[in-house]
C-alpha cells in the first residue's frame, strides 16, 4: 500500500510545485518507488520543474478518462529509475478531474508505489480538492508571510473536514509545516515572522525550514529539481525534510542567520 | 547596542504586527469555520424578528454556536440600543402591558 502525501498551501507561489519536485526525488533517490502527479491541469508545471517538458505524450485526464492506460502515461525520470511524474493536461479545464477517476488511479498506483506525491494546484477549487482528498499525509508549504500563514490555515480546516479520512471518521491526516522562501537576517530585523511565530499559530509538526535561495531559481531553470544540488541550501533543507518525513532525526538549519565576523562583513557583505 | 534596543522597544516591528494580526484573524475564522451552515440563515431570521421590536441592525446581534464535550450552547448576543431607542422600547414594553 502506497502513503499518499498532497503538498498543498491554499495561496499560489510559495513553492508547492517546488517541493513536490524535491521531495519525489529525494525519496526516490533514497530507493523509495515514487510518483508525483500534477493536479494543476490546465496550469501544468511539474514537467518543467523536472525537466521532462519534452517527453510528455499522455496525462493524468488521459488516464482518467480511459484514453491512455496508465503506462503510457507515466514518464520515467531519467537521472532516478524509482520516480515517475504522471504530468496534468494542459488542454483540459479542472472538471476533467473526477472523484471516482481519481480515486480509481491512485488506487492502481498505490499497487506499485511506496509513495504518491500529489502536487496541488493553487486554491480550494476542484483540483486542490482532489489533490488533499485521498492523502494520508499533507506537506503545508507556508511562506513567512500574512496571507499565506492564513491561507495554510484555511487548508488546515478543509483538511480536517473535506477529506476522505474525515468523511469516513477515519484517523485524520498527518500534517506537516513546510516554511520556505525564509530568510534568518530579515527574521532577525523583526521583518520576517520567524518560525516560532508561525509554529505558534499554525501549531503544526516543522519538517523543515528552506531558506530564501538563488539556487531554487537556478534549479527551475534547468529543469533540475533543487534537491539535485547537494552545495544549495535549499537543496540540502529539501534533503533534510525527506529524511526527517523517514523518521531520521536531523536537526533544524537555516533557521538562524549566519554569524558574519568582520572580515565577512567587509569582503562578504551584501 | 543600548541606543538601538530604544528605538527597537518604541516601534513594534512589523513582523510583530503580523503576528499580532495573524492571531486575532485565525482564532475568529477558526471559530466560524465549525458552524454549521444554517446559522447565516438563523441570525437573518432572527434579526428580522427582533427588528419588529428593536432598533436593532446587523451587527448589533451575533450568533454563535459553542461546543463541548457535554453539550452545545446556541448564544445569541443582542446588543441594545442607546438611549433614545430605549424610550421606544419602553413604550412598546408599555403598550404591550
């Protein structure tokens, strides 16, 4: 049986896709069979964030609507053989998704993979909806900021109430605080929320803190997921958080700004 | 140092203002997040019923729907008006006597 895990945070941009891409990666590169899915149809992204752009031919609505068989529509990553990305329409509108397509293809899935990452669309329409529905796990990507500390909270409501596990009474899904796009010295201004500040209102599980990191742009560029470059922060905070969702025990970083001594100050100094 | 700490205790940082902000805003949408969705219809109702009587408009009246463990407690909160609509009231209280 495969654990579903939905990475989602209500308001658009914080890094969503971001972390969906590092996070499928690390875990498949840490031997896990992994598949992400792209629930952004009619907005697809993951493809490029992979760099599998090219080699898309069938999709998620394909599959749903019987006009593909499920291989034919997974493409297999070319620098790790355990993950797979099943891309999203771009033709489609969000009602191509069904409950019962949807359910149906995560069912087959889960046959074959230790881990279903379902990257959500922006929102709380349709596709966001289906994306949290099924999971047994969901990454809050939340970014140190007002509107989108209220909107993760938003979804910790839809979370509670709309899922599958909530509507059957079910144990309810494990969540989990992904803070990114932090940046320690603004924290220490008093310019940034700092993570105590979001932890208390959210009162979430930390996974992990990924700073603010020229390497996340470098990375989308490229078509690299950000976990791939193992000198970034960011990269190593992704692989931090893999690690720490496997039950290591790995300390927080990038939490605190980094100590500049004179010399930094005057050579290194922004 | 001492200089700068000053400055930093007059002005609350604007991270703290988020967080201030943050906190109020939460605890109220957490609380009308439970409600069930026939409360919006009840409080309009109500309001139009109160309204034959008082001088009473939207936000004078709250309804909230508290639980827990043991019971439910449906708390309707009418704020009266000032003075001058007292003497309505009274007068209608009067007349109905």
């Amino acid at each position: 049986m495969a654990r579903i895990i939905v990475v989602t945070s209500g308001k658009g941009g914080v890094g969503k896709t971001t972390t969906s891409a590092a996070v499928a990666m690390g875990l498949a590169k840490k031997g896990h069979k992994t598949v992400v899915i792209d629930f952004d149809v009619g907005l697809r992204n993951l493809d490029l964030i992979l760099g599998c752009e090219r080699r898309v031919v069938y999709d998620f609505v394909n599959v749903i609507h019987n006009e593909s068989t499920l291989n034919q529509a997974l493409i297999r990553d070319k620098r790790c053989g355990e993950l797979y990305i099943l891309p999203a329409s771009q033709t489609r509108d969000k009602d191509a998704l069904t409950e019962e397509g949807v359910g149906r293809v995560l069912e087959e899935l889960s046959k074959d993979f230790e881990y279903i990452i379902c990257d959500s669309p922006a929102g709380i329409e349709r596709g966001a909806h289906l994306a949290m529905y099924f999971a047994d796990d969901a990454f809050i990507v939340t970014n140190p900021e007002v509107s989108s500390v209220r909107d993760s909270d938003r979804m910790l409501g839809i979370l509670a109430s709309k899922s599958r596990r909530a509507e059957k009474g079910e144990e309810p899904i494990k969540e989990f605080l992904l803070l990114s796009r932090y940046s320690p010295e603004r924290v220490k201004l008093g310019e940034m929320l700092s993570v105590d500040d979001v932890q208390e209102i959210l009162s979430l599980h930390l996974l992990g803190v990924v700073p603010e990191s020229k390497s996340v742009l470098n990375a989308s560029n490229s078509g690299i997921p950000v976990i791939l470059d193992e000198q970034s922060d960011a990269g190593q905070a992704y692989s931090d958080i893999v690690a720490r969702y496997l039950g290591e025990d790995k300390p927080h970083r990038f939490i605190d700004a980094e100590k500049k001594g004179l010399f930094g100050k005057l050579f290194r100094g922004k | 140092m001492s200089l700068l700490d000053y400055f930093k205790t007059n002005k609350p940082s604007s991270a703290a203002i988020a967080k201030e902000r943050l906190q109020i805003l939460v605890a109220h949408e957490r609380s009308s997040r439970n409600q069930p969705s026939y409360l919006p219809q009840l409080k309009k109702e109500l309001l139009e019923v109160i309204k034959k009587y008082f001088d009473v408009n939207e936000e004078t009246i709250s309804v909230s729907l508290e639980q827990d463990d043991e019971r439910e407690t449906l708390e309707l909160n009418i704020t009266l008006p000032d003075e001058d609509h007292f003497k309505n009231l009274n007068s209608t209280k009067t007349r109905g006597k």
